[in-house]
C-alpha cells in the first residue's frame, strides 16, 4: 500500500467506520478500506481487504442518514 493509498484510506475511515464486515473466507471481522457513496440511491459500497487470508470483497449497504458532510 502506497502512502497516498493509505491516506485516502484514513480519509474514507469515519463515514465507513459503522460498516464492518466480516470475511467472507476466515470470518474475522474487517472495515472497509474505500467506500462510494451514491447520494441518489442513499446507498454505501464498502471494499474490504483481509489481512489474514488476502481476500477482497465487496458489500453494499442502504443508509438512511446522512454519514458525510456536503
């Protein structure tokens, strides 16, 4: 992982933070790294990466507050 990588990943941390996942291999229990939010649809898509058994995936999430500022 880049620094920048890293950096936008901090970035992304508080409107995904309540979103965790668990692996869908190992079952430990993982936050997203990066997230895109559709405004329209009020949804959230969460990308994980496992450090445990290097799977990545991802989840979606309907939201009904908003997480971020404008």
């Amino acid at each position: 992982m880049t620094m920048a990588d890293f950096v936008a990943m901090v970035g992304e941390f508080p409107r995904s933070n309540p979103y965790a996942d668990c692996c869908p291999r190992c079952r430990e229990m993982r936050f997203p790294y990066s997230v895109a939010i559709n405004e329209e649809e009020l949804g959230l898509k969460g990308r994980y990466w496992c450090s445990d058994c290097k799977h990545d995936w991802a989840c979606g999430y309907a939201i009904d507050a908003p997480l971020w500022l404008p």
